[in-house]
C-alpha cells in the first residue's frame, strides 16, 4: 500500500477544511436546535457544487468527482469535524442508481443528485424487518407495464425532503431474499406513497421517517438492477459506507483529541494544569492510540477497495471498531471536562449522543460481530492477513 497522499488529495482537503470552518462551523448550534432548513440545505449544495467538493465518489463523466474510496475516507475524515446533520454537503450521490441503474436511469436521477438538484434515499427498514431483509413485508404485484406497492417503511434517512426513494419490496415471497426482493425508484410525488412520520431521536442528526405505501403504483422502467434482483442492489454500497464511516469516527476523534489536548493544558486545578495529571495523559493517549488504530484499518480497507479486492468481510471489522473507538474518545473527552463537559454550552453532550447512534446505525455492532464470526468459523476468509 502506498502511504503517500497524492497532491490532489492535500488540496482538496485543505479546501473542504475552509470550508468546514469558515462556512458550516458557526452554523453548529442553529443546525442543532432548529436542524437544516430547506432553504440553507440549497444554499450550502450550492456553495459544495461550486466549490467541486459535492458528489466526489461520482464518476466525472457524470459530473462527479472521481474519487475513490480512499480520497473519500480522507475527504470524510474533515467532514467528521463537523455536526453530522451538515455533512450532506459533500454527499456521495447514488451509488445503486450508478452501479444498478439504466442509463436512461442515471440520466433521470443520478445526474440531478450530483448537481445537487435531487435528494435520494433508501427505503429499506420496516417495523418488524431491519437488519434481516428476507423479513419485509411491502410487497410489489406486476399490472401489465406497472407494478402497485403496499407496505410500511420506517426509520427511512429524509425521506420527508428526498425525491424519490428506492424501495425494496417482495416480488416472490417463495423465493425469499435469493430471488424474491426487488428494487423500485419511488418518486415521492406519486400517489399512493406518504411519510407518516418523522421520528425524535437522540441525535439531531438521525432524521428518519415511517412511510406508507397504498397501492402506489410505478412504471416497469423504474425497476433498479432486474426483477428479484434486490438482494444485490442493496449490498452494493455497504462496503463503501462503512469505509466512511471510518473516516468519519476518526475526524471526529481527532478533533475531540484536540479540544481535550487544549482543555487539559489551560485547565488549572490544584494549582497546576490538568495536563500535567497521569490520568489525564492516559486519556489523551489512549484516544491518540485509537484514532492511528482505526486510520490505518480504515485506509488498508479502502486502498483494498480501490484495487478491486473483496472486502465485504473486512467493511464489518472496519465499522465495528470505528464506532466503538469514537464512543470511547467522547466518553473521555466528557469525562477530562468534567462538570463542563456536560454542558450544552460545549459540544461534547452533542457528539456524544451522535456517535452512540452509529453503533446500531447502518447494521449493529452485533450484527457485524455475527458476519465476523461466521466467516471465519464457515473458512470464508483466512484469519491471517490476505494480501
């Protein structure tokens, strides 16, 4: 694996580094109390698009930026400075409409999403079907050249402001997940289909909605990837979310790092600063300790990604020590700021809540330890490193 960051790289950090701090950083505590306004949600997709940060995973001859996913973990690792909710601004368009989707598809939604001018979601999770898919119960009947949904949705990331939604629904429930689930791209204009409700969460961040569909009937050419074909459409991009969400945990450790590191030595009790207390430079360490920890999982993991290398394996490892690491750096950074770090006034409660979150978010820790474990015990994956 090559080490050094491309020139490229460096700049296009720097860029989004200004632009975390001097354009959405004093946004922090209106986006935390009021959330992400339609009208600043535009205005800052606007200023992403112009500044070419906006969609980088995209292919450029779609008008992204052809980044691959180990420029994305880096670009994530600067976006994880910020509040969770603001990180749409470097949005990684679609990736089962570009990996799935018809031309003609990608002309009708993936060229929008990376000009900014649409808004994607995925609609997967319902009541009594999460990490388990071969459980949902929205079901797709075929009418000639239509099909008609019926079924509940829920915890469905912003589905109340995207533009359309890709569904996933049973075709032939004998066939089950092997076969049997299909992919549909819903706009949420058509009749049938309506959010329900939008859930309160620990965390600002975690917007999701229930939605309903009521014989919402779509064309035949809005199926995504073939008939029964949604198993695969749906694992095409997990291992490329949980790459980011490794760099996502290890900017946000790294500036909690910092903050604590500036605390601790301007903080004086009993007459001299915190910093010089063994327990704190434990905590200091200890997090400084995880965060090159995660980095160089989260980097070998992409870089392999990049080579064409399989990684479903590794993506499981990769975000269950992300998430679990950046708990622990929030814990201590509460925890060196005492009674402070409590407060409201500091954004450590903040983050706090945002990053317990990412432990069930995108697939359990529990479920990643489950597909871990399996692979090894059924000789899927070797328990040494594969090169």
């Amino acid at each position: 694996m090559e080490f050094r960051v491309p020139d490229e790289i460096k700049e296009l950090k720097k860029v989004v580094r200004r632009f975390v701090e001097e354009e959405l950083r004093p946004l922090e505590r209106e986006v935390e109390e009021k959330g992400v306004s339609p009208e600043l949600r535009k205005a800052l997709t606007k200023k992403a698009v112009d500044l070419g940060i906006y969609a980088l995973a995209m292919p450029k001859e779609y008008g992204g930026g052809g980044l691959g996913l180990l420029g994305q973990v880096m670009i994530a690792e600067e976006m994880g400075r910020i509040h969770p909710s603001l990180r749409f601004v470097v949005s990684d368009g679609d990736q089962m409409v570009l990996h799935w989707g018809t031309e003609e598809q990608k002309q009708r939604y993936l060229v929008p999403v990376i000009r900014g001018e649409k808004i994607p979601a995925i609609g997967m999770t319902e009541p009594d079907a999460g990490s388990d898919i071969s459980m949902i119960k929205t079901t797709a009947v075929r009418d000639g050249d239509h099909w008609i949904l019926n079924g509940t949705k829920h915890f469905t990331t912003y589905a109340d402001i995207a533009d359309y939604i890709k569904v996933f629904a049973v075709t032939d429930k004998s066939k089950g997940a092997r076969g049997g689930i299909t992919c549909f791209l819903v706009d949420t204009d058509t009749p049938g289909f309506r959010v329900t409700k939008v859930f309160d969460s620990i965390a600002r961040s975690l917007h999701v909605c229930e939605e309903v569909f009521e014989n919402c009937i779509v064309p035949h050419e809005n199926v995504l990837g073939g008939v029964g074909q949604g198993h695969k459409v749906f694992g095409t991009t997990y291992a490329m979310n949980r790459g980011r969400y490794g760099g996502f945990c290890v900017g946000i450790a790294e500036y909690l790092l910092e903050k604590c590191r500036d605390y601790a030595k301007q903080r004086v009790l009993f007459g001299e600063p915190i910093a010089n207390r063994q327990a704190i430079q434990w905590m200091l360490a200890d997090t400084a300790i995880d965060i090159y920890a995660t980095r160089m999982m989260t980097y070998n993991f992409a870089w392999r990604y990049d080579q064409g290398m399989d990684v479903r394996h590794e993506s499981s490892m990769v975000k269950t020590f992300a998430v679990e690491m950046v708990g622990r750096a929030a814990d201590r950074a509460i925890q060196i700021h005492g009674g402070m770090g409590l407060m409201k006034d500091l954004p450590f409660e903040r983050i706090y809540r945002e990053v317990r979150a990412l432990r069930i978010a995108g697939g359990t820790t529990e479920i990643q330890r489950m597909i871990i474990a399996r692979n090894i015990l059924r000789g899927h994956v070797s328990t040494g490193y594969n090169i």
